[in-house]
C-alpha cells in the first residue's frame, strides 16, 4: 500500500490499541493514528512492540490540548495533563499530537485566541523538545463545547502566534471559502490530514461516510495539499451509523484502498 496511507485507530472503536495496530497492518496500511487514551490503556511499550512486530508506525496521537484557563491552579493542572499526553507521545514514537483547544472563555473571540497563545506556550517547547509536534484541530461548530476554532481560517489566526501546527480534517473544513488557497499559502502549518466523507442531507454527527461515497470533494482537496508541498500521511478517520453498518473492518479495508489508488493516481 501506498507509503502516505494512514488508518486511525477510531475506525476500530472495539479494539485495543495494540489490536487496532494488527487490524491496521492487515490492511496493508504502514500508518496509524492512535488516541491517546487507548494508547495509555494499552501502555507505551505494548503499543510499541505491536507496532514493530506488524511494521506500523504510529504516526499522531491525540492530546490534552483543551486548556482550563478559568483560574491559574485549573491552568496549572492542565498544563500537566498535557505534559502527560506529550510524553506519552514521545514513548510510542509519534511525531504529532493533536487536540481541541477548549471553549470560549469569553464573548470575544480574538480574546480567547489571546488567552490560549499566551497559556500554550510553554507546553509548545516542552514537545519540541521530546520531538513532538503539536497540532490544533478546527471542528464544527456543534464541538463548542471542547474547542472555539471551527475554521481552518481561524486555526490559522491561532497556530503560528503559538508556535503550533494544524491538523487539517478534510471532514469539518471542506465547505471553507478559499481553502485551496489557504493550503498553498500555509502547508507548512498543517502538520496531520485526516479524511472521511459525508452525503449531503445529513443533518446529526457522527456522520462520516467512506471516502469516495459522498459529496466531499476529496479528490480535489488531495491534490492541493500534494501541489502546496504537504509531506505528510493521510489518515483514513471514520466512526458514526453509515460506517457501523459497513463493518468497521470492511469500511476501513475500502477506504485504505480508495486512497492507496487515489495516491497512486496522482503521483504522491
């Protein structure tokens, strides 16, 4: 399989992460993102060995990156959780560790964006210093309650004041205005690519569907990240009823291999 293809451990929600790792080989895949919780439920040197013995590496992990900025012991204490999640990051050998950056914490949103630079910082450091790059998400609107930066547009107001890179989910940012542009101005910035698909009409989350079944220009977005000199996996992320009634197995199996064919195709 093609050597940028990358399949998320999400795709497999009953599975451990050193199981997820041996479902992922068995597709071919040489890429696998994990969550951090699975990763630390399954511990580093577990998820480690899994990845060895199968020929996986593991690529991101996601991390406390949703700051509690209410007061400076909550900040504190935040602070450390993310620590945790950065080292564990470092022990599976992940190069990436993505996250929301929590709610608002005020009406104005340029003053949220100000809080979070000026709180993130240090942990910023603390991860380039275990070879860790972390990277924010944008997410719909409908996560408020976990992140205020729904756009890749205002991720990118946020991420180079923090020293931070983005990871871009094809899924939540796809309907932006000027996207294409964005990803050839700043590909530098985008350190993670995670791609599913939705149909038009669906009206409730999770609504993922196989890359290629829907209406989600794909393709296109593909190839723009290739043109703007993005270096990275793409990382197959799938959950939510259409992908249940696939088969998590079998709706992972096609859409490694919609991608494996579409890299392929376009010369990656």
């Amino acid at each position: 399989m093609h050597p940028r293809v990358s399949v998320s451990g999400l795709c497999f929600p009953e599975l451990s992460a050193t199981d997820a790792i041996e479902a992922i080989a068995g597709l071919g895949a040489a890429n696998a993102s994990l969550t951090g919780a699975k990763a630390r439920a399954s511990g580093a040197e577990a998820v480690v060995a899994a990845g060895r013995r199968h020929g996986v590496n593991i690529v991101t992990t996601t991390g406390a990156l949703g700051l509690d900025l209410s007061s400076g012991q909550a900040s504190a204490a935040s602070l450390r959780r993310a620590e945790q999640d950065i080292d564990l990051a470092a022990a599976v050998g992940a190069a990436v560790m993505y996250g929301l950056v929590g709610p608002r914490i005020s009406a104005r949103w340029d003053a949220c964006a100000d809080a979070y630079v000026n709180a993130v910082g240090e942990l910023v450091g603390y991860a380039a210093d275990r070879g860790v790059t972390l990277a924010i998400e944008p997410t719909s609107w409908l996560y408020a309650d976990l992140t205020f930066i729904h756009t890749f547009h205002d991720a990118l107001l946020v991420a180079p004041r923090a020293g931070l890179g983005i990871c871009l989910d094809a899924f939540h940012v796809w309907t932006e205005g000027g996207l294409r542009e964005e990803i050839g101005e700043h590909a530098r910035l985008i350190a993670h690519v995670q791609l599913s698909d939705m149909t038009r009409g669906s009206r409730a989350l999770p609504c993922r569907a196989l890359p290629g079944d829907g209406d989600v220009p794909l393709a296109a977005v593909v190839q723009w990240l290739l043109d703007a000199g993005y270096p990275g996996v793409f990382d197959c992320e799938l959950n939510g009823p259409a992908i249940d009634a696939i088969g998590h197995h079998a709706a992972a199996a096609k859409a490694a291999a919609w991608l494996d064919a579409l890299l392929e195709e376009l010369g990656a």
